[in-house]
C-alpha cells in the first residue's frame, strides 16, 4: 500500500495507485481519527488520533460493507475486531 494519500477538495473518495477508498469519518472512538476501506480491493487504511497511520489488507468485505452500511457502529471496535 502507497506511503501517501491523494486527496482532491476534502472529498470522500480518495484515490491512491489507481483505485478508490472512502473515508469513513470518525464516530465514536477515542482511538481511531477516520478510516479509509476499499470495498473493491478489500484493504483499510487507519488513521489514529496520535497521527500514525496503519494500513491492512484481504480485510472482509463483509466487515467493510458492515462498516459504510452501519453508521453507528465504533471504528475502534470495527479495527479491533
């Protein structure tokens, strides 16, 4: 996974090497600043509070889909799990 991001005018799609991830923006976790999931590719990119960043790969599908479909649902608990 590419070291950086390639953001255009704070938009909720995100482009890095060719293919998409959305932004899942920060709900109810003290840990977690947002996540980037690509459904497509089955990969996370989690931004933490204390600025690091961790990427993931062959994540669940089912899980990712979970995440964008349930907005209420802790991003610390969907990265922990």
């Amino acid at each position: 996974m590419p070291h950086s991001l390639i953001a255009a005018n704070q938009c909720r799609t995100y482009s890095t090497c060719s293919f998409h991830m959305q932004r899942i923006q920060s709900r109810t976790s003290d840990a977690c600043h947002c996540v980037y999931v690509s459904l497509l590719k089955g990969t996370a990119l989690v931004m933490w509070q204390s600025g690091g960043t961790y990427a993931y790969s062959k994540v669940s599908r089912r899980a990712i889909l979970n995440l964008i479909m349930n907005p209420h649902m802790s991003l610390g608990m969907w990265v922990n799990a």
